[in-house]
C-alpha cells in the first residue's frame, strides 16, 4: 500500500490510482493467472473430494520457500519443489479400492504434519527469515516482478494444458470411479497425474495468498459455483469467475487497506459462499412453495 492511497468517493480515481504503480500492475497480472489456474484445479479437488489432500500440499509450500530462503534461492524454487513434492508422495504412496480413501487421509496427515516440521525447522535455522514468516504464511502482493509473472503465466499454460487433454476422463472418474475403472479409465494414473498438478497449482496460488490461505482460491470459488449449479460446464465457468472477482477486489482492498491481501481474498470468497447458499435455500424453498400450493389445489 503506498503512503498517500485512500478511498475516493470516485471509483475511477482509485483504480487509476492504483495502476500507476508498476507492482500494483504486475500484482493484476499474476493475481489474474493465478486465480483462473486455481479454479479450474480447484474445481476438479471439490468435485474428487481431496480437499484434505490440497491442504497438506498447500500447507508443504511454507517449509518450502523457507528452504528457499535459507538455502539463498528465490522462494519460487521451494514453493514448486515442496509442492510438487507432497503431491507426488501422497499420489505415489495411496492406493484404491477398499480402504483406499482412509489410508490417503492418513497419509495425508503424516506429511502434513512432517513438512509443518521442516518449516519451523528452516526458520530456526535462518533466523533473520523470522520477518517474513507472515508474508510466507498469509500472503503479500508486493515485490511481484515481470519475471515472476512470465513464471507464473508458463506454469499455467501447462498445467491448464494437461487438464484440458485429461478433463473429460478425470470428470468420469471423479463422479464414478468404480464405472470408470471398469471401462478401462485409467483412474490410478489420472489421480497420480492430477495430484502433481494440484501441486504446481498450490505453489502458485501459495506466492499470492499465503501457504494457510491457499483454500479461498482452491475451494472456495469452486464450492461456490457447485452449489449454484450441478452443470458441470456452467459451473466450471462460474468458479472461474468468482475466483477472478475475489482476487481483484481482495488486490484492491489489500491496497487501500493495511491489511494482507490473504485476510481480503478470504473474506470476499467467504461472502460469494454464503450468498450461494442463501440462494439456494431461497430456490427450494420457492420449490417447496409452489408443490404445496399445486397439492392444496389438487386436493380441492
């Protein structure tokens, strides 16, 4: 936030306020990329219900850039190769079929609870890193360069690249993976694949939000669209537009305000859920409504 930004009673004033500054601008940028990258990802995690799983590998993210840091390497290194990482153990390390969803929640607290570990770790290690644990933990959009962004914006293309070759056979074995399987859907291959790219996807999401507040662009839009609409198509859309929404507003707030960008995209994503939930219940409640007074006339 600059010293001399606050609130006009002019929208337009403000927004030319703030894209004076180059790293409001690149903030945009990579706020943009990183926000229809994860819901689209964010999406497929609701829809499979590996929520958990997205934690753990979000949460990997801090020990990370904490590596990173102590070992004299950009942040980016350690949010992509922790990430990453606790994606491709939990996938590798997992199984299907009978028991299979209880022994990935296991396993999925045993890393969750060792890559914790290693982050304070990092951070007794390299203790002038202990200025920047808040910024690691809750997210900062300042000191966003045009390298990061150029990083952020490859990363996408492939990820969103891969989802769109593996989306109709993940969307099969997402809703049914017994019928899947029997039709020869590779659904352990798919899972495994889908996990790594969950962890390139957090380790983005990670450098805007914070390694805690990675679920109010993971799951929250995602949550949001599912409960308006069962369309899989229309749905995927709508996550894609609550997840841009929030980070825009939550960038703009987090700039006129002097809190983190985390604490705003949170809000924001929190506010688009509960409103979805309002309008369903508002929808069925109509429903209930109009059979009732179909059933008071037919039985007159």
């Amino acid at each position: 936030m600059s010293a001399d930004s606050g609130l006009s009673w002019n929208p337009l004033t403000d927004i030319n306020q703030m894209w004076q500054l180059d790293s409001m601008v690149n903030a945009y940028r990579a706020g943009t990329i990183v926000a229809v990258l994860a819901a689209v990802v964010g999406w497929f995690m609701v829809l499979r219900r590996q929520t958990f799983a997205g934690h753990t590998v979000a949460l990997a993210g801090f020990p990370g850039a904490a590596a990173a840091v102590f070992l004299g390497v950009s942040a980016s290194w350690g949010y992509f190769g922790f990430c990453v990482g606790a994606g491709a153990v939990i996938a590798a390390l997992a199984r299907n079929g009978k028991g299979g969803v209880a022994e990935e929640s296991a396993l999925t607290g045993i890393v969750q609870s060792f890559t914790l570990a290693c982050g304070m770790l990092f951070v007794a290690l390299y203790k002038g890193f202990l200025n920047g644990v808040n910024s690691l933990l809750f997210g900062s959009f300042l000191g966003v360069t045009p390298g990061d962004i150029a990083v952020l914006a490859v990363v996408a293309v492939v990820v969103l690249a891969a989802m769109a070759l593996i989306g109709r056979p993940l969307l099969f074995a997402s809703v049914d993976p017994a019928v899947a399987d029997a039709r020869g859907v590779p659904t352990r291959a798919l899972g495994v694949l889908f996990l790594v790219l969950l962890g390139a996807t957090t380790a983005e999401v990670s450098q805007i939000t914070g390694s805690l507040l990675v679920f109010a662009l993971l799951v929250m839009p995602a949550a949001t669209a599912q409960r308006i609409t069962a369309r899989p198509a229309l749905s995927l859309i709508l996550s894609v537009v609550f997840g841009l929404a929030v980070t825009w507003f939550g960038l703009g707030a987090a700039y006129f305000s002097p809190y983190p960008i985390g604490f705003w995209i949170t809000t924001f994503a929190f506010g688009c859920y509960l409103l979805a939930n309002v309008y369903g219940f508002v929808i069925r409640w109509r429903g209930t409504g109009r059979r009732h007074v179909v059933e008071v006339l037919g039985a007159s």
